[in-house]
C-alpha cells in the first residue's frame, strides 16, 4: 500500500512540472494560448 502512494505522488509531482515555453515564459498545463495548448510540457493545436 505504501508503494502505490509513493506512486502516485510521483506521478502527480512530474504532471504539476509539466510547463511549457513561449518566448522565454513559461506556462502551467492547461493554458491556451490561441490555437495552442500546453498539454504534457509541449504546445499542441486544438
């Protein structure tokens, strides 16, 4: 049991590092900037 919570607190630690860059900024997951997305650390098109 104590292994599966220091899973996922790994697993969530990595996701919340997960940024993305635009000119020299970074952004959190999740943010949208025009047509781009951040999703896992790199910038992806809706």
């Amino acid at each position: 049991m104590k292994k599966t919570y220091i899973f996922i607190f790994l697993m969530l630690s990595n996701i919340a590092m997960a940024d993305c860059t635009y000119n020299g900024k970074k952004y959190s997951e999740g943010t949208v900037l025009g047509p781009y997305v951040c999703s896992g650390g790199q910038w992806i098109t809706l």
